[in-house]
C-alpha cells in the first residue's frame, strides 16, 4: 500500500525556519509529480510548492522566495524548508504524489508560526 508520511512540523517563532520531510513508499517515485499544500482553520487547501519527475517547480505567490522544495528520487522522499515563516503560515501541511492517473496524500503535519 502506497503510503506518505510526513515529519518536521511544530511551533516556530516568526521568522524562524523549519524543514518538512515526506518520506514515501511509492514504487515508482520518480514518475510522481510532488507537492507540499497546507491548510488553515477555515480555509481551502492551498499549493504551496510542486516539483514534477523532471524537476520544474512551482510556487504559490505567498512563497515569495522563502520556502524551497527539493526531491530527492533515491531516497523516495520531498522536503519542504520555510524560512522567515510568518503566522500566516500556520496551518497543516500535506504531501502529495500524483501522476496522471493516481493521486495519494499524507496525514499532514502541524505548523504553527506565533510568540
């Protein structure tokens, strides 16, 4: 069974950083497009950064080149490192793997951004 599990969430101070790791248990990793979305209370679930099987990525607009999304194929795993986070940042953070005609996703972790 195909599963994703990700880790690295927590309480961080704004400004602060933190790295989110998806590990996975997918066959055939490389040919899955990977994502990182979130969600806050009350709100859609929003794309936070996509990097497909040949490397082009995607960020949402509120990145604004503070977060990086990095695969690493042997591994089977995605990571997600946020810099300068802020308290909109704050909600839980899913990992995603689809191609085009699978789509599975992780429990998510928390991120909470306060004082």
């Amino acid at each position: 069974q195909e599963q994703l599990v990700e880790s690295g969430g927590g309480l961080v101070q704004p400004g602060g950083s933190l790295r989110l790791s998806c590990t996975t248990s997918l066959r055939f990793f490389s040919g899955y497009t990977m994502g990182w979305f979130r969600q806050a209370p009350g709100q859609q679930r929003e794309m936070v950064a996509t990097i497909s099987p040949t490397n082009p990525i995607n960020y949402g607009d509120f990145v604004k080149g503070r977060f990086t999304i990095a695969r690493d194929n042997g591994k089977r795993a995605v990571y997600l490192q946020m810099n300068n986070l802020k308290p909109d940042d704050t909600g839980v953070y899913y990992c995603s793997a689809r191609d085009f005609v699978k789509e599975y996703w992780g429990q998510g972790t928390q991120v909470t951004v306060s004082s």
